[in-house]
C-alpha cells in the first residue's frame, strides 16, 4: 500500500522537492527518491 506523505506533490515539481529537501540538510533523498518513483507509477 502507498504510504501517503505530508507533502502535497504535483507533476513537474518533483525535482523542485527533492532540492528543497536536499537543502534542509536531510539525508533521506533516497526514500524521497523512491516516494517519487512510486508516486509516478501511482499516477500514470
């Protein structure tokens, strides 16, 4: 089941969130990166 995130993510600002949370200093970008490729099998 898909775990669903706080963060409110549409298409064409995946990139713009993973920055954001790059910048934040976190070291989860590669759960954020799976997150995202679930979500785009999620929406297609």
């Amino acid at each position: 089941m898909l775990q669903l995130v706080t963060v409110t993510v549409t298409r064409g600002q995946e990139p713009l969130v993973l920055q954001q949370v790059a910048e934040a200093g976190h070291n989860d970008i590669q759960d954020h990166a799976d997150y995202r490729v679930s979500l785009e099998r999620f929406l297609r």
